[in-house]
C-alpha cells in the first residue's frame, strides 16, 4: 500500500515537472521577442468594434491601435471604460490611439487630452490633412510641447508617394531628430517601399524613433504598388524580423490591411499566420 | 529623331530583359520544391463546390482532393465534364478521389471505375467501414488487383488512436509493403503524431510509399490532442517541410481541417499562410 503511495506520488511530481518544463518552453518562446502582433484599427473601418474583438479573438491578436470610429475623440469616461471593458473582456490591449489627423493646436489639444482619457502613452498622428503639401509646423511645434506636458510618445504616420506630408521614414526623420526624442515614426513598411524607400534599412536608421509599426505587404516598391497579403508580396519578412530583433524593437507591429476593406478577414488570417511563422521560425 | 526612337528601342529591350527575369525568378522559387500545397476535400463538407472553389481561389490553393459529396461516386460522363470544367475556371486541379471507404469488393470496382472516369491517377482509400477492428483484407487484395489492372495507385488513409482501422503509418506500411509498389500511405501527420507515432519519422521510413498527405496541425501527441490552426500546436513544420524536400516527395500536402468545420476559412486561411512561409523561408 505505501508502495502503491509512493508511485502515485512519484508520478505526480513527475506530471508537475512536465507541466513546468512546458510552461516555461512557451513562456521563453513568447518571452524571446519584445515586439508584438497587433492590428491597426483603420483595418476594420467598414465594422463595428464587436465584430473586430471577435475576429481578433480568433485568429489570436491580442494589441490593437485604436480609430476614432470605433471609440470617438470626445468620448467621455463612461463611453472609455465601458469600450475598455469590451476590449479586456476580448483579451485585447487598446496600446495606442490614431492616426489622429491634426488641422490645428485645437486639435492637438484634443487629442492629447484624448489619448490620456483613454490612458495610452502613445499616439499615432499626422501633423495636417489630406491634401497638404508639407507638414503644418505649428501643429508639430504643439505637438511637441504636449509630448513634454504629457509624457505621451507621438509617432508620425507616413503615407507613401500618395502625398507630400511624410511620404516615408526619412521625411520623418528630418523633421523630429533635433526635437523631444518623444516624437518618432510610425513606420508604415508598405507604403515606405512604395515611397522608394527600404523600410528594412529605415528601420536599422530611425530604429530607437520608431514607436509604432504598420505591418502590410505591397506588390511592388513603386507608387503602383498596391496592398496584398504578406508573403506574396515585395516585402522580406524574414530579414525585416531579424532587423526588429537586432534593432531591439519593442513596440507593436500592427497589421494594416487594405487589399480587401468590405471583406477583408480572410486575407488577414493568411497574413497573420504568414507573420506568426516567420516570428517563430527565424530564431 | 532616330536617336529618340533608339533610346526608346533600347529601352523596350531593358523592360523585356527584366521581365523575362522576373518570370525565370518566379519559376524558380516554385520549381525548387516538387511538392504542394492542396485541400482535402473533407475539409468543405459542410460547403457546396462553388463555395469551395471561390474560397479556394481566395488563399491561392491550386489543388483539391475530391471528396463524394462534392461529386457523387455514380456521376456520369456529364456531370464530371461540369464538375471539372467548374475546377478549370477557379485555376484548380482535382488530383485525387476520397478517402473512399470500401466494405466489399463491389465498393472497390466502383471507385476504380469513378477514379478512371474522373481521370485521376490516385483514390485516398480504406479497405473497411467506421466501428471496423482491423482492415478487410478481402477488400485489400481486390484493390491490389484493380491497381495492377488500371495503374491507378492507392493510398490508404490512417486515423489516428479514434478507430482501430489503421490508426497509423506503420500500420499501414506492414499490409503494403509486400505488395504492389503503387500501394502505399495517405500520410495524415495530426493522427499519426495523435496515435503515438513521430510524422516526420514515418516520413522518412516509408517515403516512397507516401502517395499523399494530410496536412493539419494538433495540440499534443495523445489521443486528447485535437485539430487546431496550422503552428499553433505540437508539429514542427519547419522539420517537417525539410524532411519532404529530404525524401523527394513530390505529392500533394492537402489541409485537412477539421477545428470548426461549420465555419473553418479563418482558420484555414491563418493555416495557409502559415505553411506558404515555412515552405519560403526553409530553403
């Protein structure tokens, strides 16, 4: 009988090892990478926030950038906590707010005021419209002193050869080097290329201002470049993770997937299950 | 003037020359591996063809095991002609029929002559029904024989620990060895590794014999562990990908996925761009 005891016993302390040798395998698997997968919130302008928590809960995203269509700049603090809730209750992490575009200081002001409402320390924004030919200064001066004011990191979004304001990462670059090292890049790595940039090299560049990444593959690295799922297109995912790594970045890696806006799920699970192997088989 | 119309000439020759070279480069990256990626048709049984081959076209997956529900066992001359010409105009190749289950030696005639009226080279088959203890072996020597007759070949399909009908490749591998060479294994890596045995082992042992594969992903090697999205679980597909270009294979891997078959795109699709990456990026 106290044999039979002590088998049981062994065994046990036997399972409980194997469980502790998992765990710790999976932690140092996830634990190896400091950036992480997320979603920028632009990818599901066309759907509400339930149908976009529920997707991301599927295909196992966890971080995503949050769009003023889904949670509104004047929302107040019940609208806030009850879409926060939401987000927890989907394992979701609202990491960042934007882009934000920024006409004006008031706009500036507001979204400040915005981002800490919904307490993230980071915004992703355009210093102007649509339709400008530069950047607005003194929205980027404002900008720079909200950064010192708030402590909340601001990071440029650059649009690709489609328009003037901040066509890629080096335009940037340019105009926040010698400001607060709080203002950065949001490093679009698709419309970089098509920018005529090499966003691989931008990244190793700008790396330590680059605080938000949109992660999306283009045909080509030209103006007629257009949006398709990673992997079939012009971008080098494995060289581009091993440079995330080696520039330590830490930020999120937001997909922004605009092949297919009115139906776009399917091509974002092929893109993320793209990514997720190539952030596991390029250790 | 003919300065201008040479620099054009000269030019239409630049462009020529470098798509000619993307087209060689194209070429090559998929000639390098002789194997690729396909969908078992059990996948869609939940899913008419036309649904089928609209999403099939979606992930950009070119081949099809054809499964009875898609196209019945007695369906004539006409009804194929329709089915395959629906197959031509989505860019897909139906290279196979089944798994078929085979009680006697009736059953066995009638997917022989189905295969040669369908035009493939391969029926995915088991000689013996669900709840079965072992295979029949009257039904297996009358598919060796209607192998040798019509030099279509036969892979049998295992099913992991669920059922006692080979419930793995050594299994299989035992009753074909000694028969004829067209008489091998539809290699489905989730049950082999769910019935205790080591998929990319088996790979290895019985190559030339496997005909096929089953492609899919499980969350642990016991017969608890179940289908899940492609890396998310217990394969090493990076191992399993150099083993195939290893032993030459030169078949179909057909996903098979059966985590939520009532609505199983999102899953397949994160799946597909989780293989199409480690076969890129394994080389």
């Amino acid at each position: 009988m106290h044999q039979t005891l002590y088998i049981i016993y062994i065994m046990k302390l036997r399972t409980l090892f194997f469980s502790l040798l998992l765990m710790l395998q999976g932690t140092m698997l996830w634990a190896q990478d400091a950036f992480h997968l997320g979603m920028a919130g632009y990818t599901f302008v066309k759907f509400d926030i339930d149908k976009t928590l529920a997707f991301m809960k599927k295909i196992d995203v966890h971080y995503l950038c949050i769009k003023d269509f889904h949670l509104p700049i004047d929302a107040n603090a019940e609208q806030i906590a009850q879409f926060k809730e939401k987000l927890a209750a989907h394992d979701v992490i609202g990491y960042a707010v934007g882009p934000i575009y920024m006409k004006d200081v008031e706009a500036v002001d507001k979204a400040f005021a915005y981002a800490q409402r919904v307490g993230v320390d980071l915004i992703v924004g355009v210093p102007g419209v649509w339709g400008d030919k530069g950047p607005r200064y003194d929205v980027l001066d404002r900008v720079e002193q909200k950064v010192k004011e708030t402590g909340i990191r601001y990071a440029i979004h650059l649009h690709g050869p489609d328009m003037p304001l901040y066509p890629d990462a080096t335009s940037i670059w340019n105009d926040v080097k010698d400001r607060d090292p709080r203002l950065g890049i949001c490093l679009d790595i698709g419309h970089d290329l098509r920018a005529g940039s090499d966003p691989i090299k931008d990244l190793k560049r700008y790396g330590k201002r680059v605080f938000d990444i949109h992660l999306k593959d283009v045909t080509e690295g030209t103006k007629a470049g257009h949006a398709i799922e990673l992997g079939r297109g012009a971008i080098d995912f494995p060289k581009f993770v091993k440079m995330l790594r080696k520039v330590g970045y830490k930020g999120s890696l937001s997909l922004e997937y605009e092949k297919d806006m009115t139906d776009p799920f399917i091509g974002i699970a092929e893109s993320v299950g793209y990514f997720k192997s190539i952030q596991q088989n390029t250790h």
